[in-house]
C-alpha cells in the first residue's frame, strides 16, 4: 500500500464525500452521485494543478484543463451506461 499511496491520496476526496453523504443521512444513489461529482471535480483540478506545477504556457493550461473535462465528461458517459 505504501508503493501505491498516491492512488489512496486520490481517491480520499470522493470517498469522503461519500462518508459525509452516509453520516448525514443521505440515500445511497445521492451519496454515490456526490462522490462521482467530487471525483470528477478532483480530475480537473488535478489537471489544472498539474498544468501550474509544469509552469505550462496559457495554450497548455487551457489543453490540461479540457484534458480533465473530457475525463470527467468519459465518467459520466460510463455512469450513465451503467444504468
């Protein structure tokens, strides 16, 4: 787990929402819509911080960002298969 502890640092942010949903009394499809909407949120913002930290130029930036929106785009694609 040590090797692969960028993996669990990614995934806290949902699964916290998740918990937070569960906690406060929310029903399971709402708690798990929240985690997939905060997972997606982290995609772009990790995008965009990836972009900052490469001090990429606007044009880069704006290509990180639209990298993170079509990922996040591809999950709700795979959400909305799924059911």
């Amino acid at each position: 787990m040590g090797h692969d502890w960028s993996i669990v640092r990614g995934a806290s942010i949902p699964l916290f929402t998740l918990l937070i949903a569960w906690a406060t009394g929310a029903s399971e499809i709402t708690g798990a819509n929240a985690a997939v909407w905060a997972a997606v949120a982290c995609l772009i913002v990790f995008e965009l911080l990836a972009g900052l930290r490469a001090r990429s130029t606007p044009r880069e930036f704006a290509l990180e960002g639209g990298v993170g929106v079509v990922m996040g785009l591809a999950i709700f694609a795979l959400k909305s298969l799924a059911h």
